[in-house]
C-alpha cells in the first residue's frame, strides 16, 4: 500500500517539477506586466506552495502521521492535481500564441 502512495507522489512531484519550469518559462517570455503577469506570478506561487505540499507528504506517510488508504487518496489528487496545473499551463501558452500571432498581424497591417 505505501509502496503504491509513494509511486503516485514520486509522480506528482515531477509532474509539478516540470510545471514549474514551464510557467518559469512563461513568465520570462512575457513582456508584458499588468494582471497578466501578476496572475502568472500567483500561479508560479501557487504551483510552488502545491509542489512543496508535494514532498512534504511523503514524509508525513514515512513517520506515520497519514494512513495508507488517506495517503493514496491524497496523493492520487495531488498527482491529478499536477496534471491539472499542465492543462491550464497549455492553455495559457495557446493563448499567448495567438495574441503573439494577432499582434504581428496587426503590425504588418500598420506597416503597409
């Protein structure tokens, strides 16, 4: 049973590993400031608060303070949590993608 537990959180943290290098990535590509980049900064706050929940679960279940069926619980949420966090992440790169693609556009409209 830990055994399983301590697969899903070994998952999860690289999961959310990656995650933090990609909105890393993000925010350095962004030029702008405003509320974008201040959500994005929450985000990269947040993803690091879960990530960090993340390795410190592990330790609760080696010194016993979770029970097996409650750490594989938790850490099934948090593993699909992680991916979650990858899904928004996507999307907001499409996003950045076409406002990139639609500011090109409108600059090579003002150029003619």
């Amino acid at each position: 049973m830990t055994i399983v537990a301590y697969v899903l959180s070994s998952a999860a943290i690289l999961v959310m590993a990656a995650n933090i290098w990609l909105i890393a990535r993000l925010i350095s590509g962004f030029s702008g400031g405003g509320e974008v980049g201040n959500r994005l900064k929450l985000l990269l706050a947040l993803i690091a608060f879960f990530f960090l929940g993340y390795v410190i679960s592990p330790v609760l279940v080696a010194v016993g303070l979770l029970i097996d069926w409650a750490a594989i619980l938790v850490f099934a949420v948090f593993f699909f949590g992680a991916f979650y966090v990858t899904i928004t992440l996507g999307v907001l790169r499409k996003i950045f993608s076409v406002l990139n693609l639609l500011k090109a556009k409108d600059d090579s409209q003002a150029q003619e």
